[in-house]
C-alpha cells in the first residue's frame, strides 16, 4: 500500500523519530508505522524509528492511533544540572532551530535526582539558547519571533531524552469534532478500538452508542483508506528545513491513495437525539455525511437481517454517566437484543467489572485498554468468519 519514500535515494536527513502511544496500543501503532514502511521498536508508550522529512509528514498525516510524533534531539545521562547544562548545549540545536525559532521548553521527571521540573526547563532552555547564541554570532538575546518548536525534556531513572513535538496540536485532534457529548472518546482510541476487531470494509459496521460519532467516522476513514490527518494542520508545516514540496507530496499521496469511492455500510444509533444531531454535523464536516447513516434508537430495539456485521461501542460505564443499577440494566437489554446477530461479532469498552455477568457471556477475549486515565477492559465477542466469495457462490458450508 504505501512505499517506504526514503530508499529512494533523495537527499534528506535521517532523524529518529518517537510515535507515542498511550498505555495498551504500543503494538497497534507499531503495525501503522511499520505499514508506512519503516522499521521500528516499540517500548512502553512510544516507538522509534528513523526517518527523513518525508518520514515526518507521513508520520503525522498517517498515524491513527499515535499521540504525536516527536523528533529525538538527543538522550544522556544527566545526575547533576551541570551535566543536564553541558550535554544539552553539546546538541546540535542549530540543525533543527533557526535563530529566531520560538522554543518554550516543558519537562517531566521520575525517579531521578534531578526531580525540579521547573529547574530542569530552565537549564534546558538556557543551553539551548547559549549553543544557538553561539552559532548565529549573537551576543544579546534572542528575539524567538519566528516558527514554533516545542521542546521537551523527559528524565527516567537519571536518562534525560529531549525532544521536539512535530505534530502540535494531538494527532487525535483530526478537525471533524463541530460538536461533542459529556464523555467523548479520542479519535485514537476509537481508530485502536476498531483496528482490533474483525471489521473489514465490506461488512457492516454499527455503534450503538455512538455519542458524537467518533467510532463510525473513524471507521469511515479507514474503510476509505482516508489518511486521518487530511482535514488539519501541523506545527512541523511551519519549519524552514521540511520544504512545501515535501508536504504536499506526502498529501498527494494521501488522495492518491484515499477510495472514496468504496461503498460502506456505517451506522451510529444513540439514545439521544441531540447527540444524533452532532454526529451528523461532525460526519459532514469529515466529507462522510453522506455516508454514515445516523438513527436515535435505544439498544435494545436494535435488529438486523444482515449476516458477519460487528458492533462495537463505548457504552456508559456507570462512572462518568448514569448510575450503575441502570448501566448494568442496560448491558443486560444489550446482552438479549445481541443473541439474534448469531453471526456478527461484538465488541465492548468498559470499566464496568460486573458486564460479563450482566451481558449474559463470557468475552471469547479481553484486553485491557485506558480510555483517557480509566482502565477498561475491551470485551471482544467474535462471531464466525464470514464465507469466502467462491464459497458464498456454491453454497458451500464455512469451516
């Protein structure tokens, strides 16, 4: 599907790049960048790899369920401010900030002894601007009129790792959401939660509770292959050193590889009509609104004649929304309306511990996800594979 631009002998530079990722869906956005074409490793809540400025615009545009990427600047041992001082400075800061960069510097520490966030941001921010002081031959200060690069400085058990933000604004920030609900799920969470089922483009795809119509936007896009970063922009659009071309290449790419002409079958039904109301706002402002089928309707009045669908939903949870005795009659009304789609697979997130028992079923799977800072479980009920074409023609009985 997508070709790996950098072997292509073009002279660019080579960075190691940090997709992160929240707890949980580390594998899943290993999958993506490895999908784009780069070799990576995956470690708690990020995966690194190496790539151009090709990689970057990619990266952002591409990844569905990634935080942000980052470019790694540098990693070192830091036990003392000197040392965070003196190999920060040792970076080469003038390859990435121009002089007049903008460069605020924000920080985090665990388990180290240089534990000050606020002295670690000082430090940082002074080094760095001693090196680009240095390089562009200034003696005052400098003004940082110019493009925006956000720095972080991260210290783990005394390793510092300092990078720069090349998203901005979170990649689960796509530009659709006109509108949202009390307890809306990120779009990041929604791509995990749907990339982890067995929904291909040629099923359907229902969410029962589908809020703001997140889960059936995203399916949308993946069922189009639309890169998720297509409606917004990004910090990294604004730096001298990634020419235009190099953006708009990477987004020629996106609509050359987009099937907007695939026909889907995508429905969102909620409870709620205003929440009904919003999702077709946000469809349409995602350029799906034709596209999804939106329907106020309560779970347990939901049917279908059609075969090997999958549901899945971020129902309440008994914690943010409702109160539990009426939560858990709900997953007891799911649980009866769902016996009759004896061939679709189901799938549900929450943090509600007693669903299994109130949905009548043990999960054939569970795997646990955070949505937002709630652990859940995702509740996976998988149906028959559906019958291949050759066996649909001949009648023939699916293993």
């Amino acid at each position: 599907m997508f070709e790996n631009r950098s072997e292509k002998g073009e002279s660019m530079s080579k960075y190691s790049l940090i997709a992160t990722a929240a707890m949980g869906l580390e594998s899943i956005v290993a999958n993506e960048v490895k999908n784009l074409g780069y070799d990576c490793t995956v470690e708690n809540g990020k995966i690194t790899y190496q790539g151009d400025e090709t990689a970057i615009a990619r990266s952002n545009l591409w990844l569905r369920t990634a935080d942000r990427v980052k470019i790694k600047v540098g990693e070192f041992k830091a036990y003392s401010f000197d040392e965070l001082f003196e190999k920060t400075n040792a970076l080469n800061w003038q390859d990435f900030l121009p002089v007049d960069a903008e460069f605020p510097v924000q920080g985090k520490s665990v388990k180290s002894k240089l534990f000050s966030v606020s002295d670690c941001q000082a430090i940082v921010k002074k080094a760095i601007a001693e090196k680009l002081k240095s390089h562009y031959k200034r003696n005052s200060w400098l003004e940082e009129t110019g493009p925006l690069f956000k720095i972080e400085v991260s210290l783990l058990k005394d390793t510092a790792t300092i990078t720069i933000d090349a998203s901005g604004a979170g990649l689960h920030r796509r530009g659709y959401r006109t509108g949202q609900g009390e307890a809306p799920i990120k779009e990041t969470l929604a791509a995990a939660m749907i990339q982890l089922t067995s929904w291909t483009p040629d099923r359907p795809f229902v969410d029962p509770y589908c809020g703001s119509g997140t889960l059936p936007i995203e399916a949308a896009l993946i069922g189009q292959n639309i890169a998720p970063g297509f409606n917004r922009e990004f910090i990294s659009e604004q730096w001298p050193w990634i020419a235009q071309k190099v953006w708009d290449e990477a987004r020629i790419e996106s609509e050359d590889l987009a099937e907007y002409d695939r026909e889907l079958d995508i429905m969102g039904t909620d409870i709620d009509h205003r929440m009904i109301n919003i999702s077709k706002e946000n469809a349409f402002e995602a350029g799906l609104g034709e596209i999804i089928q939106f329907k106020q309707m309560q779970v347990k009045d939901f049917t279908s004649e059609k075969k090997y669908g999958v549901i899945a939903g971020n129902p309440p949870y008994g914690e943010r929304i409702g109160d539990k005795p009426e939560v858990e009659k709900m997953y007891r009304e799911m649980g009866e309306a769902f016996k009759k789609l004896d061939t679709w697979s189901i799938y549900m997130l929450t943090s509600n511990e007693n669903f299994e028992a109130c949905y009548g079923k043990p999960a054939t799977k569970k795997r646990k996800l955070f949505n937002g800072f709630i652990r859940t479980d995702y509740y996976q009920y998988w149906g028959p594979r559906p019958p291949r074409k050759k066996e649909q023609e001949h009648g023939q009985a699916v293993e």
